[in-house]
C-alpha cells in the first residue's frame, strides 16, 4: 500500500494537466502539486487548493488560513504535519492562480476528477474527515452540500458527524460570517476536536 501510494503522489507531483491553464492566468505560474498523505493515516483534511503562500514554500496550509484551522482543530504544527497521522488533499493540488482582479480562482475540475478517486482508494485508515469550504463539500457529500451552500451545509454537520464534519474556509475573508455564527464555535467545534482527539489517541 505504501508503494502504491508512493507512486501515485510521485504520478500527482509531475502532473502538467492544467500547466496552460495556469500560463494564462494573471500569475502565470508553472504547476507545482502540493502532495501530503500516507496511507497510514486515520484522518483527512479535503481542502480546496493551496493558495500563494502554498505554492511558494510546497507544505499545505502554510498561511493564516492555517493557523486558524489548527486552532479549530485544536493540532500544533507538529500534530498537524504529521503524514503518518493526518492526511490533506485539496480538491485542486496546486495553487489555481488569481484573476485579472487580484482574486483566487477556484480550484479546476479536471484535477479532482483525474486523481481524486485514486487516492481516496488509498486512504483506507481515515476514520474522521474535515470538509473545508465548498468545493469540498459538494465532492464529499453530493446533493446534501448543495441547497442552502456553505451555511446550511456546516448548520447540518450532525448529520454527518461523528465521521464528516463540514467545515467553512478559514480564510481571514470569513470572519464575519464566524461572528454571524457563533453556533459554529460554540456547538461543532467541541465536539469536532474531542473526536478528533479520540482518532489520534486510538490504535
């Protein structure tokens, strides 16, 4: 299994699908995957695409979209990097670039449907997954990320939980939605962190 998985992280850092895609954009920036999982690991971080800050230093969550997902997790950065632990697979694996406006474009299909299906098949072990933002949730959930977006797709995670929780991007951009929410902080959050806890301390 960990060959197999070897190989196809190896496969995922030479991919070029999107190499013209990202040649148009305002960055003009050559791909570079940002690969992060093992197949030992019991929990999945699916996130959307790795952003500047990403692309330049190739380890995921390396911003201050990070350092608020490791708060609501309640993972240092060691906890939080360890592969053996904790896998993270954006719905894109690498940095999709800005607009002509300065914006981040959204993470491009043809990533997902090319590798996504391969490594989940891998990923065997996971027993708890967090959904960030929602291009995660429509991957992961289908039809029940889609009616209400991201505000009723987070307000059902106990439909979901104890082995999914949704959650909504940590970008600094969210913070007024966290204040229109404070049920987010005061309801999921707990219960998301002890269960997680629980993965990490189990065999």
């Amino acid at each position: 299994m960990q060959d197999q998985l070897d190989e196809l992280g190896a496969e995922i850092g030479r991919c070029q699908l999107c190499a013209t895609d990202f040649a148009a954009t305002a960055t003009r920036h050559e791909p570079r995957p940002v690969v992060w999982f093992n197949p030992s690991a019991r929990v999945l971080i699916a996130g959307q695409a790795p952003g500047a800050r990403v692309h330049h230093s190739g380890r995921p969550f390396t911003d201050p979209s990070g350092d608020r997902l490791r708060v609501w997790l309640g993972l240092d950065e060691d906890g939080f990097y360890d592969r053996a632990s904790v896998a993270i697979v954006p719905m894109a694996f690498c940095f999709p670039g800005y607009d002509d406006r300065g914006s981040d474009l959204p993470p491009p299909r043809r990533c997902a449907d090319h590798w996504r299906a391969r490594v989940m098949q891998n990923l065997a072990r996971v027993r708890i997954t967090f959904l960030v933002g929602a291009h995660a949730h429509r991957w992961h959930l289908g039809a029940a990320a889609v009616k209400g977006g991201v505000t009723a797709t987070v307000a059902r995670w106990c439909d979901h939980a104890p082995s999914v929780f949704p959650l909504p991007h940590p970008s600094w951009r969210n913070t007024g939605w966290l204040k229109r929410n404070p049920w987010f902080e005061a309801e999921l959050l707990p219960v998301a962190r002890a269960r997680l806890a629980e993965v990490l301390e189990s065999d």
